[in-house]
C-alpha cells in the first residue's frame, strides 16, 4: 500500500513539472521582445494578415493574460502544441516523428557508457596504478574537456574519411538493400559513430563513480569479513561487490538525462542524425518558434519520464528505500 | 627536534596558505595553471604581435597548413587566416565563459544558501525550483533564450548562467546544511548574532572552499557551452570565436580538415586549464582528500 502512495506522489509530481515546462514555454513566448503573434508564427513578416488574425483568435491574444495561459494548457492537453508554419504540419507530429530517432541515440549511448564504463572502472580499482585507471583518467579528462562536436568531428576525419570504416551521416543508406534486416544493419552501422560519440562523454563518468565506490566497497568491512572467511576472490567481486554497485550507478543514471539530451543535440548536428537535436537546429536557423518549443516541451517530458523510470529502479533495487518507503 | 618544530610551522599557517601550499604540490593543478597562463598570453598579448584582422580574406580558400607563408596554419573555406582566427577567437570565449560561471555561481549560491539557511517551505519551493531547470535540457533551453532574443555576447553569457545554476545550487545547499549544524554557528547564535550575520559572516566564510573549486569547473563547462552555441550559428555574429569556426568548417570538414581540427584544440586546452585548476583546488580546500 505504501508502494502504491509513494508512485501515486511520484506520478503527481511529474505530472506538475510537466505543467510547470508549459508554464514556461507560454512565458518564452510572451516574454521575447515584439508582437506574441511574431513569435507564434515564425519571425516578423513570417505568414498573412489572415493567418495571423487566426493565430490571434484561437490564442486568444486580445483575452487578459490569465486567459491566454488556460487557453494555451488546455490545447496542450488536447495533444495540440501549435502549427509549423516552416514545416506546415503541427507541431506534436513533427516532433513524435523525430522522437525515435533520439531515443534510440540517447539510450545506446548509455547502454554502451554503463557497461563499459562499469567495467573499466572495476579493473581500475584492481589496480589503482594500472594501464587501465590511466585509461580511465585520460578518456574522463576528455570527455570532460574536449567539445563533444569536437570529437565526433575527429571520429569521422579518423573512422570515416582516413579508415572508411563507418558512414559518415544521416541514419540509413537508402542504396544499400531494402529487406528489414538489411534495413536494421545500416541503421546499426550508422549508429555506432554517434553512439560512440556521445557515450565517451558518460563513460568516463560511469568509470570514476565505479572506480571510486569500488575502493570504499573493498576496503568495507563486510569485505573483510568475506575475505577471513576465506569467500573466493571471484566470488567476493561477483556476489558482495558488485551488487552494491548497483546504487550510486542508478544515482547518476537519474541525474544525467537533462545533459545527455543536450549533449546528444550536438552530436545529431554532426551526424546529421534525424533525430529532435537536428530538427531544433533546422527549426532555429528557420526562425519556426513552436517547433522549437515544442522539442524543448517533448525533450523535458522525456526527461521526466527517464526519471520515473530511474525512481522506480532506485526502489526496487534499494531494501532500506522499501522499507523505509 | 626538527620534526616538531616543522609541525608547529605548518600549524601555524592560516587555511588559505595551507590550501595554496597543498595546490602547489599537485603537478595537474600546476599543469592547468601553466595552459592558463599560455592562452591568456595567447588570447590578449597574441592580437598585438599579430595583428591580423580574423575577418579578412588573405589566401585561396582552403589552404593547408604550411603552404603560404601569410596564414602558416592554412585558411578556411573563405580564404581567411586560421592563425589570426584563433588569435582573435579566444577573448569571446573566455569572456563569455568567465561571465556566465560567475552568473551561474551568483544564482546557484544565493538560492542554494537560502533553501539550506530557511529550510522549511521555502526549502521546498526553491529545491523544486532547481529540479525543474534540471529537467528541461540546459542547451536547448539556452538555444531558445538566446534564438528569441538578439544573440549578443551578453544575451549569450546571460542566458548559459541562467540554464546552468542548479548544480551550484544543490552544492551550496548542501554545503550550507552541514555547515550550520556546527558547533560554531551555534555558538554564533548563543551569543546573539543576528541571521544575516550568521549567514554572510559564519557559514558563507566556510562554504567559500568547496565552492571556490566548482567555480573554476563552472567557468570551464560556460567555455563549452558558449562553444556549443556558437557551433549552433547562435554565437554573437560581429565576434570572431573558436566555436564559429568549428560551426562554419564543418561543412567543410572533408577538404580543411585543420578549420575544425585547431579551434577545437583551443577550447579544450582552455577547458582542460580551468578544469584542472578546479579539481587542484578541491583538493586543496579538503583536507580529506589532501592526505591522499
């Protein structure tokens, strides 16, 4: 029963940051120097007195304020985040359509940054002077430092232009053959570019975090204890180490979602990956205001959800979070 | 005998001496200290050794490295100097970064103080705050701030600060709830000191070292972050920087490879400087870490 209050909290207030993402994509607009109208569509001189008398009437511009903002929640809630005057075609649609694309980027990326990172960061604590703890500092000192646009632009000089070996942009290769597994390969050969690009980044992190609660979970006294009693060493690592890995990599799983679609817009512009980070940028240079704030509405809702999701995890995984509820 | 008196010296020196005398002995904070140095002296002595207009065109488009004499670096694909735009293209940056990490370390401590002074409803409100700019994606965000208004060189500072204090904040919250649990704020309080005080003169002076290290970093992700942006084409047009060249090379990326490749060079050399200079300091300012 506490489980079921504590996800109704949770579900409540995703629910009222979602309102609250609303409330400032309908302040962006108001706020932004000029005529509300300009920005709904697109930049001055951007549509017809006909069609700018339309947008007038269904915002309800010449209402008091208050009676904008519930006009504009109640569309939203309807599904209706406005029209693309660049794309003619509503918002919510164009931005559904590119949502895949990201979510497929985002989540390979972390797949690949947790596994690996995980790993390297548990035979950097095995050997704290190592060859692979050197590695481990030098691929975190340049995913920190180094502009992820940057090093993508380099990965394909390196392993597209130099060595051949990836595609350079875009998603599918509409000459190679038309079956769906054919299909499914060069979307995957397509992938590993960006996907490498934008794992790196979290991969250091996953690595230090792991590397550093692997020294404070061996040096334990649970360990200790495992060890006197003569537990197998693989078995030490395996059965008590590792499971209490589990929290703190969740913890900053949860925290990252915000930065990784930030990072991922970028790497999308470099790859020309057709995910909602190129259609921001197209959008942008295009002066087309609603589909921009639309991507920043879907993009944050994602986020909040990725977040549910984590919250969910943390509390399956954690007895003393259970129990305490 | 030498022993003891060496350990009464050392003693004897304020935390701040102690601090930079800890700094000094860590070769990556020296490191980053030296890089610093080098593109300071690069970005603002540069300009007057080799005065060349960033803008102007000089040589045949695209020209390699090494082949005309008058751009030693190669041109982009305008024909302007890539030297001179990497002379020229550093002030902006720098600035921009400097500005937004004091923009964001400004917002990020005074609502972090509060929300862990207050605590209670105001507490809440201000941590909810923080979540919600931790939701929506910084860099998209910014993108729009600076789309909807003109993409001048402050907008743009303004507008990084603005998306990017939550971190800052929860740092200094934390900071701040540990602090005033010690005995000495409570002593403040026996005695009488009013709240202010208690805030500006007895936790702020004590939180100052954990947040002096997170500053530095915070300048180094502004660097990055205005870079991104000017790699976006939302940069301050009438400014000549490291992230615009990237921007407008990358079109290019396959016939001048060196338009991409010494712009991006720069900015992480600035960030690694200002990023190692940050985790020196840290350590420096904990004396936890420091026994390591």
């Amino acid at each position: 029963m506490r489980m079921v209050t504590m996800f109704a909290r949770r579900l409540l207030h995703a629910f009222l940051l979602i309102l609250a993402v609303l409330v400032l994509n309908f302040l962006l607009i108001h706020l932004a120097p000029g005529d509300p109208v300009d920005v709904i569509a697109g930049g001055v001189g951007g549509t017809t007195e006909e069609a700018m008398a339309d947008i007038r009437a269904t915002y309800g511009l010449d209402k008091p304020i208050y009676v904008q903002l519930g006009l504009y929640l109640g569309r939203a809630f309807q599904g209706d985040l406005g029209n693309s005057f660049f794309y003619n075609s509503p918002v919510l649609e164009l931005v559904t359509g590119r949502a895949g694309a990201t979510i497929l980027l985002v989540a390979t990326a972390l797949l690949f940054a947790i596994s690996i990172g995980t790993l390297l960061g548990v035979l950097a604590s095995h050997k704290p002077k190592g060859i692979v703890s050197a590695l481990v500092t030098f691929i975190s000192v340049v995913g920190n430092s180094a502009p992820i646009f940057w090093t993508g632009m380099m990965l394909v000089l390196l392993l597209a232009w130099v060595y051949p070996v990836f595609p350079i942009a875009n998603m599918i290769d509409i000459t190679k053959g038309a079956g769906f597994f054919d299909r499914i390969l060069d979307i995957l050969h397509h992938l590993v570019l960006p996907a490498l690009t934008l794992g790196i980044v979290y991969l250091g992190r996953y690595a230090r975090v792991t590397n550093a609660s692997m020294l404070e979970i061996l040096g334990s006294d649970y360990i200790r204890t495992a060890r006197a009693m003569g537990v197998a060493e693989t078995k030490v690592y395996s059965y008590h180490a590792l499971r209490n890995l589990i929290l703190p990599i969740v913890t900053i799983t949860g925290r990252q979602f915000g930065s990784i679609i930030s990072a991922a817009v970028l790497v999308e512009v470099v790859f020309s990956w057709p995910g909602l980070g190129t259609l921001a940028f197209d959008a942008i240079l295009a002066r087309d205001y609603p589909t921009v704030l639309g991507i920043l509405f879907f993009s944050s809702v994602l986020v909040i959800v990725a977040n549910l999701i984590t919250g969910f995890v943390y509390h399956l995984v954690d007895p003393r979070v259970r129990t305490e509820g | 005998m030498a022993v003891v008196e060496n350990t009464l010296i050392v003693r004897s020196q304020s935390p701040l001496r102690e601090a930079m005398h800890a700094f000094r002995q860590s070769w990556t904070g020296m490191l980053g200290i030296v890089i610093l140095a080098l593109i300071v002296i690069f970005t603002y002595i540069g300009p007057i050794l080799y005065p060349v207009d960033p803008f102007d065109i000089v040589w045949a488009p695209m020209t390699p490295p090494g082949v005309a004499a008058v751009a030693p670096l190669g041109t982009d694909y305008l024909g302007r100097n890539i030297l001179a735009g990497l002379i020229h293209g550093g002030s902006a940056t720098l600035y921009v970064g400097i500005v937004a990490g004091i923009i964001t370390i400004t917002i990020g401590v005074l609502i972090g103080a509060l929300a862990g002074f207050c605590r209670g409803a105001v507490d809440e409100i201000l941590m909810r705050l923080t979540e919600f700019f931790q939701v929506v994606p910084a860099l998209l965000f910014a993108m729009v701030l600076v789309a909807l208004f003109t993409p001048t060189i402050y907008v743009i500072a303004f507008a990084i600060g603005f998306v990017s204090w939550p971190a800052t904040a929860r740092m200094a919250r934390a900071e701040v709830l540990r602090i005033r649990e010690l005995e000495y704020v409570n002593a403040a309080r026996v005695v009488g000191a009013r709240n202010r005080k208690i805030i500006w003169q007895v936790i702020l002076p004590n939180a100052f070292a954990p947040l002096i290290g997170s500053a530095t970093l915070t300048i180094g992700t502004a660097m990055l972050f205005e870079a991104a942006l000017s790699f976006l084409g939302l940069g301050d047009p009438n400014v000549f920087s490291w992230g615009l060249m990237i921007g407008e090379g990358r079109e290019y990326i396959f016939d001048s490879w060196w338009a991409v490749t010494f712009s991006g060079l720069m900015i992480f050399l600035a960030v690694l400087g200002f990023s190692l200079v940050g985790d020196g300091l840290n350590n420096a300012f904990d004396p936890k870490l420091r026994e390591r």
